[in-house]
C-alpha cells in the first residue's frame, strides 16, 4: 500500500508564508500525478495545485501566490504558499494518483493538515 503524510500547516497572519510538504511511501512504481486540495469549513473540497511530467495547473485563486514542486528521489510535494489571506484558511490535503507494482493506478488522500490564516 502507500501512504502520503503531510506536514507544515499551522497559523499565519495574512501576508505571511507557510511550506507544506507531503511524503508518499510504499509500493510505488510510478507517481503520475501529485498535488494539493483544500476544504474549508462549509464548503466543497477543491483543487489547489498540481504537479505532473508535463508541468503544474493552479487554481485562479492562488496563481501567483503559491508554487507547488516536487523531488522525485524522496517522492515528495511541497506547496510554498505567499501572500497568504483569511481565505485560504482551509484544511489542506495532499493527493496522489500512483501507479503500484502491480501496475495499478490508484488514488490516494492523505489525512490533511490545517492551515489557519489570521486577519
């Protein structure tokens, strides 16, 4: 099986910065598709970023404000969030889309860290 946890959320004035990273281990052949998805209290889980072989998307709210990267030796993902606002405050949850040894591919989730943004 494989695992993603996160880590790096916390509280943060608006204008400030915080890294989240998220670490997938197990039995991983291939990582697809790594990114970022956010729910905030009330509301649907949406996309924040992703990352792929042929590059990133970003949802309009973040563009410019966030970059997600990645290091493939250590299967990681990391999101650098700037200029943060009250309105990114949501838990963040880190997905995967992995191909197995089994030459599966599935989804997995990890369990989301909360990011609270002070006004």
């Amino acid at each position: 099986q494989v695992q993603l946890v996160e880590s790096g959320g916390g509280l943060v004035q608006a204008g400030g910065s915080l890294r989240l990273s998220c670490a997938a281990s197990g039995r991983i052949f291939r990582i697809n598709v790594m990114g970022w998805y956010r729910q905030a209290p009330g509301k649907q889980r949406e996309l924040v970023a992703t990352s792929t072989r042929g590059g990133t998307n970003y949802a309009d709210s973040v563009k410019g404000r966030f970059t997600i990267s990645g290091d493939n030796a250590k299967n990681t993902v990391y999101l650098q969030m700037n200029s943060l606002k009250p309105e990114d405050t949501a838990v963040y949850y880190c997905n995967a889309d992995i191909t197995d040894f089994d030459y599966r591919a599935i989804h997995y989730w990890g369990k989301g860290t909360l990011v609270t943004v002070s006004s």
